[in-house]
C-alpha cells in the first residue's frame, strides 16, 4: 500500500516539476537583461540584452559569453567599430546599434545567419557591403541618416526583407530611382529621402 502511495505521489508530482521548468524556461527567455554585470552571473540565460546609453566607445567583449543571445541592444552609445568577437553570437536574431558613431559595416556580418533586424541607424557609415545579401533571413534593413552612397543590388534577391529605411541619406536622385526600381517587383516598404529636384 505504501508502495502504491509512493508511485502515485511521484506520477503527480514529476509533470509538475516538468511544467514548472517550462514555465522558467519560458521567462529567462523573455527577460530582458539591462545591467551587464547582472547578466554576466547566468550568461546561459542570456537571450536579450538591451545596453542603451551607456557611454561605451566600444563593444564589450563579455557579450561574446552569451552564446544563446537572440537579441542585442546597444543603442545610442559612443561605438566606433563593430569586433570580430561579435560574429561568434550564432543566434543573434537582433542587432541595434543605431545611434552610435559607426563608419564600416564588415564584411563578415553575413556570419550572423540568423540575424533578421538590423538597425544601424544614425551612424556615419559610407558603404553597405554585397555580403548584407547573404543574410537570408533579414526582414528589416534599417540605415536612416547614414552617409550610404548605393545598396548592392544583390539584396532585391533577399526573400524575406520587408522593410529597408533610408531616409534621411543623402543619396543621388539617380541612385534613389536605382533603388526604387531595384524593388519595383516586391512588396518591400521603403523608406527613401525626397527627390532633390535641385537646381544648380
């Protein structure tokens, strides 16, 4: 009789346990870490990390410790340069880092296969490089107020974009017809500056 207690005690118990481990699971997930040191303590339970405004120059490489890291804010800081060490965040789903003082995009970026947002607005960067094209789950391409001259033309070949946003560039009224006709046969939403109509 006892035995029978024990056994059904345990069938009872377990499925709980089990939910519960879920449910955890399903927070840690949605957790938005703020603070970096507080991060660094369960960096396994890492998946979103939103650094804004905190007055770095650049990014820092304890962030490359979060291996399960889906979604990376660092917005309106001081950053410079986007490292190599950044690339080895695999999951990586989101990359803000509008607001900041970028002048390059690597070329390496398409090392992020996963990546599906990324915003770099509001930086200085000059040149969008033909490997952003390899990035095949992209859905958004956000480069407003930028100093971008031309997008490759190979990225009208990426099937999930939806969304790319260029206002605010000072691109040529040739190039903007360029990009316009680029996309004339998809039904992505673009965001371009006016047409110049400048007169010398």
């Amino acid at each position: 009789m006892k035995l029978f207690t024990l056994i059904l005690t345990l069938i009872c118990f377990i499925p709980t346990v089990y939910s519960q481990s879920i449910d955890s699971l399903k927070i840690d997930s949605n957790k938005v870490f703020k603070n970096l040191n507080e991060a660094l303590k369960h960096p396994e339970r890492v998946y979103k990390l939103e650094l804004k405004k905190k007055k770095y120059k650049t990014i820092p490489q304890e962030i490359s410790t979060f291996k399960n890291l889906k979604y990376l804010d660092l917005s309106k800081n001081n950053i410079t340069e986007i490292p190599v060490f950044l690339f080895s965040l695999k999951k990586l789903e989101v990359l803000n880092l509008s607001y900041n003082k970028l002048e390059k995009i690597p070329n390496n970026i398409d090392s992020l296969e996963l990546l599906t947002e990324l915003n770099l607005g509001e930086n200085n960067i000059f040149e969008v490089p033909i490997e952003v094209a390899n990035l095949e789950n992209l859905t958004v391409l956000d480069l407003w107020s930028n100093n971008v001259v031309a997008l490759p033309n190979e990225i009208k070949f990426l099937k999930k974009l939806k969304f790319v946003d260029l206002s605010g560039v000072a691109i040529s009224d040739e190039e903007r017809q360029k990009i316009v006709n680029m996309f004339s046969n998809s039904t992505i939403i673009l965001r371009l500056p006016p047409i110049c109509n400048c007169k010398m």
